[in-house]
C-alpha cells in the first residue's frame, strides 16, 4: 500500500495559488494527489506557478488554470479541463470568496451583486459541476465563514451570502450521496491572511484576535492556515462520513 493517502486522486481546488488555498495544493500534493490550481485574476498567475512548481518540484503532478468562477461557463472549463488532463476528478475543494465590512445602509447594489456572484453563485455552480463530474465516492468541500454563527453587524453582505453555501451544501450531500460522494463546508475563524488585515481597523483586528478561547496559543491570535489544512484533509480522506455539515474551525470565536 501507498504511504501516500491522496495516491491516484485527482483534486480541483477554487482559489489554490495562494494563502489558504495554496496550502491546500501542496499538502494534499504531498500526499499523492495530482492538483488543479485554480486562480481568478491576472495579479494571482505568478502565484499558481509558484504553487504548480513547487508541487512538481516534490515529485507531483499539476497545473494552472484561470478563470472567474462567477461565471458559471468558467465552472463547467475548470472540471473539463481537469477530466482531459487527469482523465478525471475525485475531489473538489473551493476556497474562493470575498469579504465586504460595511453597514447595510451603505451597501451598494453593485456591491451586493458582487458579493452574492462570488460567495454563493460561484459556490453553486462549483458544487454543481463537481455533481457532474466527480467519480462515485467523491468529496466536496467548500470555506464558508464562522460569522455564520456570530451575532454581529457590518458583515451582512459576507455572512449573509455564505449562508447560502450551507444548503447547497446540505442539498447536494442528499442528492450525490447515492454515488458516495460527502459533501461539507468548514467556516474558519478570522484568518491571518491579507484578505482580513485589509478590510479591519487596527481596533477591531486587535479585538478579533483576542476574541477566540485559544487565541493565546497562535502567535497572530487569529485562525491560521495551517488550523484549517488538516480538518480540510480529514474531510476528503477519512472524515467522509462528515457530510452535509458545516463545521466550525476558529477557537472558540463562535458556536451554535
């Protein structure tokens, strides 16, 4: 038997040049599995081929591919393109998602648009084009936010437009699993990534990081990455019996 958990799976992983999703990449990478890095923006390329070369540099297999997830053609080209270069998928991973911090009385239309196309419309379509193209015992996955279970302001338009992604993801583990496929989504905490340092005050981040029960024990106080890498495994590997669930990964900052 392989030492390597993920040998002969294939992975597509939304947003997995960089940060979070980057981290996925190379450890699910390490374990075996070939990876499909997807990225939105110019500005992200040098870092999914920094993510693909490091992946084939440890001896695996990957590649690159752009394209705005909102548009649900760009879903049905990412999972095609995976299928014609790995003769297939097993595993689908979507990290893609945007933070807005503003009061609802100051919340644009076309804010709200953008807000809604990028959490839950290209989170749909994700999951729905994984639904067509994954191999029977398949596993989906998608990053939601522990403010689904916080009692706050300001975030409405972020919280409010991941909330849809726990019944799509509650919907489609009824509908896959007849083919074995799981279904979940993890809400981390407030991550030490540029994504939150760019929309926080210095008083509200410093308010943040202290605000989780285990706070003390990471050096930034917030959720790292690395926390939340190693439930994302379990959760497409062992954790398959987790399904149609979201679960929280944040140290305490919120429950239900």
């Amino acid at each position: 038997m392989s030492k390597h958990t993920l040998a002969g799976k294939v992975v597509v992983i939304g947003g997995g040049a960089k940060n979070l999703g980057g981290l996925i990449s190379r450890t699910l990478a390490a374990e075996g599995a070939s990876i499909v890095v997807h990225y939105n923006s110019d500005s992200t390329a040098a870092a999914a081929a920094e993510t693909v070369a490091a992946i084939e540099a440890m001896g695996g297999k990957a590649f690159a591919i752009q394209g705005d997830l909102s548009k649900a053609a760009n879903c049905v080209a990412l999972f095609d393109a995976a299928v014609k270069r790995f003769g297939g998928v097993d595993i689908a991973i979507n990290t893609v998602g945007k933070v807005l911090k503003k009061a609802i009385v100051d919340v644009s239309e076309e804010e709200f648009d953008e807000m809604s196309s990028i959490n839950s419309k290209a989170a749909f379509f994700f999951i729905r084009e994984a639904g067509k193209h994954l191999n029977d015992n398949g596993k989906i996955c998608t990053i939601v936010t522990s403010l689904l279970a916080a009692y706050t302001g300001y975030y409405s338009t972020y919280a409010g437009t991941k909330a849809a992604v726990e019944h799509f993801t509650r919907a489609a583990a009824k509908e896959f699993g007849t083919r074995g496929i799981s279904v979940t989504a993890v809400g981390p905490g407030p991550m030490d990534t540029p994504f939150f340092y760019a929309q926080e005050t210095p008083e509200a981040a410093a308010y943040l990081k202290a605000s989780a029960d285990l706070s003390a024990f990471n050096q930034s106080g917030l959720t790292e990455i690395e926390d939340i890498v190693p439930l994302i495994k379990f959760l497409v590997t062992e954790g398959w019996w987790v399904n149609g669930q979201t679960i929280f990964a944040n140290g305490g900052f919120t429950t239900r």
